[in-house]
C-alpha cells in the first residue's frame, strides 16, 4: 500500500507539473521589402496543443510602427513574394495561401482551394484576387506588362475534387490596379 500510495503521488506530481499554461509566439521568417522601410514577420501564437492565431506583421523599421494582418488559426500560408517593377512603378506583396475552409470540414485541409492576394508594402492594402471557390494552379507575373496570369478552376458541382463537369479557367490581373483585366 505504501508503494501504491508514493507512486501515485509522483504520478500526480508529474502530471501537475507537465502541463504548460502558456501560449509561445514563433517568429518563423522575416522578409525584407526592398525600396521600402518594410520588413515581413511570419508570426504564430502556440499554445498547448494548438495554434491559436496565426498573422503576419509589417514592420516599419524607420519609426518602429506595425501593421497585423490576421488569418484563420489553420490557415496555411505557402508563400510570400515580393513583387517590384520600377519601370511600371509598381511594388506590391503576392501572399499565396490557403485561408478559407470551402469543404466546412473541421479545418482547413489540403482539399481546400488555394487563395493569390496581393497586399501593398506597409500592410494597409488586402485585394483578394482569386473568389474563395476558385481553385489556383499555378500562377505567372509578366515583368513586361505589369501583370499576373492565374490559372485553375472553379468546382462547379461543389464536390471538392477536380471532375469533368468543373470549370477550367485563366485570370489576368493588372498588379498595379488589381482589378481583374481579362477572364478566359
């Protein structure tokens, strides 16, 4: 009984003491804005078991200002692309992510459609390219003209896999404007 009794104690003890109560932020990657005071932080707010935000932050390194820009706690973002053509005097930032749960599942998974948004250097600016239920393939910017050219379809019978009966379609977007130039 007395074994018992020590071992329960130690395994309550531990279990007590093993649970972390805090939340734990993760800076995963910072990203310079050339030609601005601008700097990108990829931030998630971790918590026990899950993440409980995740955004990211514009950084004015001139005065020390910020600007947050929050996604879902499950969004996935993939990449963050500078875009900057002096000639046409555009200076823009591509975010290619996945920030909507089409499906309605639990959370957002890898059958969800992935969304072009295009931000402007100091965070202020969020245009949405793509509608929710377009799904990207691929993507281009032309240099020459000032555009980006998307590819991909529009699930048309709601099933979450790509079938004859859905719609392959083009997007052209002006990058400067970003307003859709021509649907194809």
């Amino acid at each position: 009984m007395k074994h018992f009794m020590i071992f329960l104690f130690t395994a309550f003890t531990i279990s007590a003491y093993g649970q972390d109560k805090y939340n734990y932020v993760y800076f995963n990657k910072l990203t310079e804005l050339h030609g601005t005071p601008h700097v990108i932080a990829t931030i998630d707010n971790v918590g026990k078991m899950t993440v409980h935000n995740r955004y990211l932050l514009f950084i004015n390194t001139s005065n020390g200002q910020s600007r947050q820009i929050d996604f879902p706690k499950d969004a996935w973002i993939y990449r963050i692309e500078q875009i900057r053509i002096d000639s046409l005097q555009i200076n823009k930032v591509l975010l290619v992510a996945k920030t909507v749960n089409l499906d309605n599942s639990r959370r957002i998974d890898g059958s969800d459609p992935i969304q072009v948004i295009l931000l402007s250097t100091d965070g202020q600016e969020k245009v949405q390219l793509t509608e929710d239920k377009f799904f990207v393939r691929t993507w281009v910017i032309n240099r020459q003209t000032g555009a980006i050219v998307i590819t991909g379809y529009y699930d048309s019978n709601n099933n979450g896999k790509y079938d004859k009966t859905d719609k392959n379609e083009i997007l052209l977007y002006d990058l400067k404007t970003s307003e859709r130039i021509a649907k194809i």
